[in-house]
C-alpha cells in the first residue's frame, strides 16, 4: 500500500445519523389497526385501517432563528 491509498482510508467516514424512515405497526385500544410512520426530521404519519383511510400527520419544524436588526 502507497502512502496515497492509506490516507484515502483515512479518509473514510460513516454517518451516524439515522437517514431512513421508521415504521410501527400495531392495533388501537378499539382493534383498529395502525401504521406509524417516522421520518428523519422526526415527523409522525399515522395511517388508520378504517372504512375512512384517516390518516394524521404531526410536523415538527425546527426553529428558525436570525441574529440580525429588525
């Protein structure tokens, strides 16, 4: 190995960070069952298996802060 091909694996990182969705299954207390749905921003998609296909989303935006002057 060159001293090239050791820093190129020096070089090599891994994300840590969670990047794909994940899903809950399950039933209501009322045997409806569920889908939960959890991106990763951290917002919820529940999907409800009713005559209806209701389903509920919860965003969580991250707060915008700015430092400037009015």
């Amino acid at each position: 190995m060159t001293d090239i091909d050791l820093e190129k694996l020096r070089s090599i990182g891994v994300i840590s960070r969670q990047s794909r969705s994940v899903v809950k299954e399950g039933k209501r207390e009322d045997g409806v069952r569920i889908k939960e749905t959890t991106d990763e921003l951290g917002n919820v998609v529940t999907e409800h298996a009713t005559k209806d296909d209701r389903q509920d989303v919860l965003i969580r935006p991250k707060t915008i802060r700015w430092g400037g002057s009015p």
